[in-house]
C-alpha cells in the first residue's frame, strides 16, 4: 500500500481495494495481508459456524446489527468486507457502505454527523439496507456510544451496523444488546498452516517444514502477524530455502535451542550464574527479555514439574511479562526471572525428598 500513490483517503478505501488488485505492478508492491485478505466469506479460514451463519443471513437479507470482537487479525474486517461485496457488488458498495476506524474522530459530533449523514440520505437506484462499519469501536468514548444507541434504532429501517471490536467488555451493554454478537477466536496451527501453504504456492516460495511451522508458532494465531513475519522472512531470505533457523533470527526472537539453554540454565545454576549465563545469551544473540519470557511460558507448560511449582512459575511469568510490557528495566525482570527459578528450584528438591 505505502508504494501506490498519495490519495485522498475516504471511508470506503478498504472497499476500494479489489480495484487495485487488477493492477499487477501495484499488487507486487502490495503487503501480503491486502494482497492475501479473503475476497469472499469462503475464503475466510476458520470461524466455520459463524461464517456459514452469517454467510445464510446474508443470503437472505436478514443480516442483524454485528458485533464482531476477538483478538487481532482473526478476520473481524475481512468478513465484514466479504459481507459488504457480497450484498451490493463490487460496483454498488461505495455507495451503500461507510467504513470507520480508529484513526478517525470518534467525538460525540463524528457519530451524529458522519454516521446520520449517511444513514438518512435515501437511496435513490438501489434496494436494501445500507452498511455502517465501526471498526475499533472499543476506541470510541463512551458518550459517543450512547449517542450511537439512539441512531441505531432511529435508522434501523434502512442501516444495519457491524461493530468490531477487540475487548467486548468496552462496548456499552446498551449496544452489545442491539446487536448479534460473534467471537472470532484466534485461528489454529491447522487453519493458519493451510492459509500459510496457499500463499506460499502463491508466491512461489521455497520454505521448509520445521521453517513453517517456526511461522505458525510465532504467529500465535494471528494471521495478520503470520502473514508479515512469512513475508519479512522471504524478503530477508531472497530468493534462498527458508529453515526454522531464518525464521526466528528475522524476527529477532530466541530459537527453541537457546530456550531450552535458558531454561536448562535457570533450573541448575545459582542465581549468579544463571543470570550471568542468560544475560550472556540475550546479549550475544540479540533477543528481547520480553520474547524469552513469552517462549518459557510454553515450556514451563510441557516440562515435568510438581503442579504447585509450575503454577508459581507461570504466575511469575506472567508478572514478570506484564511489567516488561510498561516499559520496565529489562535488567531487574531478569533478576526477578532467575530469582522466580531459584526459588522453584529448591521447591522441587523440596517435593523430591
Ligand atoms: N480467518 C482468516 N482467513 C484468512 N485470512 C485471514 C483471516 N484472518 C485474518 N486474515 C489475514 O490477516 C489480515 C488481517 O485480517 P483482518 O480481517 O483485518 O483482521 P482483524 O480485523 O480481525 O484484525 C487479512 O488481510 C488476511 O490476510
Ligand atoms: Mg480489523
């Protein structure tokens, strides 16, 4: 996208985007996650049984006020763009389609003006409801979400709106009851790894089996994160085979190997030593304290410890996370880590005798 030339941006760019893709030179230049964003409801991967729901309800005309909400790139946006080019064509959705999103002003005037002004112009050449999409809504103030509720049921005759959200819990009940609610779940190792396959063919890339699964992994579910590090990867690759090993250097993040070091470390050496030895490792191999945290967490998981032990260490983990995350020393959270392990470690001699 940031290739193609400065346009004024409207509402309805994200609708625009199929246009573009007759263009070949524009499509290479494209991010793989516009260029891969489903077309239809049946290429959206996963979410069987809401898609199929909302695909019938589409079908027959009888689609209800949405809320689409769940974490990121599960495809919240991308089915209810399938939905707008299914119900008006690719030539008529400009017209019977406003798309918001976060960046744009979600003040109590942006709902009275933008979403009125749109929903109470009548049609003129066309039948049916026209579409109203606020996507981010958990961004807009809660007074602008009241003001919300009121133009909903007034122009529920003609408009029909679809919320997506991330945090469900930041839209006002008021609206959560006005509209059908779906939760996108993050999309499993199977459906990603066979997204992921379909563009691979696509691109024609050569990755190798451990390297795929390294992106599945690191995509934790979000297909949008599994997209950019497939596609950052391939770009650092050039041309060459891409193995687990490129995967994870490219995106900065520890290899299982140094992970199952770390961990090795932080269980069998003293506080002095497993600090100095992960601290060695984190500054020789260039990784963050925040993506190790994240990695032992699975590992704390698998590994055979007492059950008390593994829940004070995952806690600790999760602590430890939560605190990088605002910005904390990176060099205290890792004493805090070897301290959390030193003290497991002699709970576990302890449960031993
Ligand atoms: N369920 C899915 N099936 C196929 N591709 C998906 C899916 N979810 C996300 N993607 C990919 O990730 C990108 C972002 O998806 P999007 O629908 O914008 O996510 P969300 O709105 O849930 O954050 C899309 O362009 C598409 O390439
Ligand atoms: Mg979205």
């Amino acid at each position: 996208m940031e290739a193609e030339p400065m346009e004024v941006e409207g509402p309805q760019d994200a609708l625009s985007r199929p246009k573009k893709t007759d263009d070949a030179s524009a499509n290479d230049a494209m991010p793989w996650v516009e260029k891969y964003r489903p077309k239809s409801l049946s290429d959206v991967a996963a979410h069987k049984d809401i898609i199929d729901t909302i695909s019938r309800l589409t079908k027959e005309n009888r689609l209800p006020h949405l809320l689409l909400y769940g974490p990121p790139g599960t495809g919240k946006t991308s089915t209810i763009l399938a939905v707008a080019r299914q119900l008006y064509g690719s030539s008529g959705y400009q017209n019977m389609t406003l798309e918001l999103n976060a960046s744009d002003d979600r003040g109590i005037d942006f709902v009275r003006q933008q979403i009125q002004d749109f929903a109470s112009t009548k049609r003129i050449f066309s039948s049916g409801f026209k579409l109203v999409i606020l996507d981010e809504s958990d961004a807009m103030t809660k007074d602008a979400q009241f003001a919300l509720r009121r133009v909903i049921e007034k122009y529920t005759r003609n408009t029909r709106f679809c919320m997506i959200c991330n945090y469900v819990s930041k839209i006002i009940p008021a609206l959560q009851s006005r509209c059908t609610r779906f939760r996108f779940a993050p999309l499993g190792p199977d459906a990603v790894s066979e997204r992921l396959s379909h563009v691979v063919t696509a691109e024609r890339l050569s990755v190798t089996e451990d390297g795929l699964k390294a992106v599945v992994t690191l995509g934790m579910g979000d297909m949008r994160r599994t997209l950019n590090i497939l596609q950052s990867t391939s770009m650092a690759c050039a041309g060459k085979v891409v193995g687990q090993t490129d995967v994870y250097s490219c995106t900065g993040n520890p290899l299982p190997s140094d992970i199952e070091k770390i961990a090795h470390a932080l269980l069998n050496e003293d506080f002095k030593a497993a600090f100095d030895h992960v601290q060695g490792l984190k500054l020789d191999k260039g990784v963050a304290l925040v993506d190790i945290v994240q990695q032992l967490t699975p590992w704390v998981f698998r590994v055979n410890i007492p059950t008390k032990v593994r829940i004070e260490l995952v806690e600790a983990l999760a602590d430890i996370e939560h605190r990088l995350a605002f910005g904390t020393s990176d060099r205290i959270q890792l004493g805090a880590l070897v301290g959390s392990f030193v003290l497991a470690k002699s709970e576990i001699v302890k449960a031993a005798v």
